[in-house]
C-alpha cells in the first residue's frame, strides 16, 4: 500500500493476491475484453456491495493492483455513494476519511471478485453471467448518482 507522503492518503489499491494471480487471469471471456485493473475493481467492488460481501483482504498483494489517479470522475462519484450509503446515509463526514473509503473499496473489490469466482467456476463459458456483472454496475450507478449511463 502505498501513501503519498505529504498527505498521507493512499496512492494505490490492493487485491487479495489470490485474486491478483488466480482470478484476474481468468477474465478473459470477451465481456471483460479491454477492462483495465481500475474497471475490473470497480465492477467487483459493486457486486460485493450489491451482495454485502467485504471481507478482508488475506494477503494483500505487493505493490499494490490500481493506482488511485486511474478512477475516472464517474467512478469517483461511484465509490464516494457507495461509502455514503455504506454509512447509512446519515453521515456525509465519512466522505472526508479517504483512506477508509480506500479500505472499504477493498474489501467489497474482494467480496465481488469471490463471486466472479464463483461465477467463472460454475459456467466458464457464459456471457451471460458477464453480462449481468455489467448491468449489476449501471444499475449500481444509476440508483447512487441519480444519472443516466
């Protein structure tokens, strides 16, 4: 994990490094073609918060697996709703704490990719189970930001 030194936020995010070594390799079915590690974060952080999985991370990888600079605006707004709903709605401080916004990323990220898992091993050759991944997320965005994909 690395922290930029003057500020004392995070500049970089991890996966369990199971995921990094097992799992991301096997997201190679055409609907993952062109995901970058930031895009493959994000989708499985929105299913680990769809399906209220955040476990911790067993064994973080070293180095980390996506730069914090890589989230697009969309994505920001993406995970600060979801870290405002993770409080309940009640406590719009917690958008101020970065670092735990980055360790909740994490841990819903790892509870997502256990599913994609899951998914892969059940029926690898499915698009479809891919393709409700990525309905999952634009569903996910809509209902947090109230806009249009």
């Amino acid at each position: 994990m690395a922290i930029k030194r003057e500020t004392g936020i995070r500049t970089t995010l991890s996966v369990d490094q199971r995921v990094k070594d097992v799992v991301v390799p096997r997201m190679d079915k055409p609907i993952f073609a062109g995901m970058q590690n930031v895009d493959r974060v994000i989708l499985a952080m929105a299913m680990g918060f769809k399906h209220g999985l955040k476990p911790e991370l067993s064994s973080r990888n070293d180095g980390g697996f996506v730069r914090v600079e890589y989230f697009t605006p969309r994505y920001k707004a993406l995970v600060h709703a979801m870290r405002f709903a993770e409080s309940g709605l009640d406590d719009p401080d917690v958008l101020q704490d970065e670092n735990g916004t980055f360790d909740l990323i994490e841990r819903f990220a790892n509870g997502g990719f256990q599913l994609i898992e899951g998914d892969l091993d059940e029926n690898a050759s499915s698009d479809e189970i891919a393709d409700a991944f990525v309905c999952d997320m634009d569903e996910l965005y809509k209902q947090y930001t109230g806009e249009p994909i």
